[in-house]
C-alpha cells in the first residue's frame, strides 16, 4: 500500500477526535512542521499513511467492529486508530483484561512505543498483543472521503473518521512530526484560517465547516451516521477570470468551487 511512483494514489486516513467543551464541539487538530513534505505548517487532523502492518493478516483478531469490513476498509480504520495515537497520544482501543476502553494511567507504558510504529519498525498487532489490547475499530463513524486531484505530483486517498475523544487520555502533539496542537471549535478554525493566523489547507477547511454545522458530539455523529458518503476528487474548470476547484454538490459541502489561486496560496 505503499507509493509505488509520483502521482500514485496513497491510501490515508485520518481522525477527527471530537469533545463537548464549555460552548460546544471542539475538534483536536495539531500543527504539521514546517519540513514536513505535505502540508507544512498547516493545521491538520491526526492521521497520514497506511501502513504496510496495518493490513496484516493477524490484525483482523485484534479489532473490535471488524465484522462487515473488507480487508482494505479494516486496515483504513487500523491506520487511523494507529497515527492518531502516534501523533496525538491517544489511544482507541480496549483493555482485554477489563474489555473497557484503555485507562489513561496506562499510556505512559507504551509511550516508547509512538515513534517506533511511527518509523514502521514495530507494527500495530506487536503492539497490540504486547500490551493485551484490542482496537476500538467499531468507535470510528466514516465522515468523509477525499482524494487529491491528479494535477497534484503527490496524491492521497484518504478517508475522514470521527471518534469520541476518551475523557482521560490527554491528546498532545508528538513535537516531532507536528510542533503544535490545540482543541478547537471546528467553526473558529476555520474564522481564524480566514483571519490569516492559521494555515489550513482546503479539504481540512472544508471539512472543519461540515463539521461546524452540528453544535455538539451527539449531533455530529447523528449526521455523520445519515449522511452518504460521497468521494470526493476535485475537478480543474478554467474559465475566463480565472481556474475554478471544483467539488460535487452531492457530497454535502456549502462549497462547491473555489478559485485555485485561494488554494494555491
């Protein structure tokens, strides 16, 4: 699964770890450093590529709501689950011993483990049989799915999940990979994109303002669960005062076009 030549469509995924704060729903995002080939500086969800043990056959008993999933949809939500918690520290899965989500007492015994996963010398399933855990696969509610258009020399096919944030597990940036991270209502990131104090690329901006329509967890996923999941690929139509990106209207967004020089930067 990995990108065999430049342009080639790298399989992705990402969560959108969602709480209820004080005024309504905060969405965790962290901030990508600067040397970073994708998306540099930019405030994104946690998540990147699928790894090759991400699909490994052992991986499937060691999944909670695999049931109904293909292998390519369950190493998805493998994927996910795994760089949310290289990146943010948080862990969806379940202690086998209590069959209840993982005590964040516990996550500071697999802390060496981050950026071992993270570097692909350790995979999911060690680690996952290491600690006597299972993943919380069936925590993950599909929100979206994008793929980077083909004028693009590096493309991803990434798929957007939501989960509920554990109450106890504090999400924090890895400082490696991103150097910042912040809980978010989805709405004011994107004010502050606007404002010009933030770097938010258009498919993040674009989903933060999805997710902005819903006033908390509950009716975040009660829409998600609704709503159809409409793939995403924009399109490239030149016109006269300038090229457009286009998005299909049946995916759900407010926006359907955008002029490229807004995304270009």
């Amino acid at each position: 699964m990995s990108e065999k030549k430049s342009g080639a469509l790298i399989p992705a995924a990402t969560i959108m770890l969602l709480r209820d704060g004080d005024k309504g729903l905060e969405v965790f995002m962290v901030v990508r450093h600067h040397q970073i080939d994708f998306a540099s500086g930019a405030l994104v969800f946690p998540g990147g590529k699928i790894d090759k043990h991400d699909s490994a056959p052992e991986v499937r008993g060691l999944c909670r709501g695999a049931d109904g999933l293909d292998d390519t949809l369950l190493a998805l939500r493998v994927g996910a689950i795994r760089e949310a918690f290289e990146e943010s520290g948080v862990l969806l899965a379940y202690d086998r011993k209590t069959g209840k989500l993982v005590a964040g007492s516990r996550l500071d015994e697999m802390e060496s483990w981050r950026e071992p996963l993270n570097r692909s010398e350790k995979g999911i399933a060690e680690f996952l049989t290491h600690f006597d855990l299972e993943l919380a696969c069936d925590m993950l509610v599909p929100f979206a799915h994008w793929i980077t258009p083909d004028m693009m020399p590096k493309r991803f096919d990434t798929h957007f999940y939501i989960a509920v944030a554990p109450e106890d597990h504090v999400a924090a940036h890895d400082g490696g990979e991103s150097v910042d991270s912040v809980w978010i209502d989805p709405n004011e990131a994107v004010r502050e994109a606007e404002a010009g104090t933030r770097t938010v690329i258009f498919p993040t901006r674009m989903n933060l303002l999805k997710l902005g329509k819903s006033a908390n967890m509950e009716a975040a996923f009660k829409a998600a669960k609704a709503d159809k999941i409409v793939t995403v690929l924009p399109k490239v139509e030149k016109r006269g005062e300038g090229a457009v990106l286009l998005i299909p209207a049946e995916a759900g967004y407010a926006v359907t076009e955008e002029p490229l020089e807004n995304i270009m930067g």
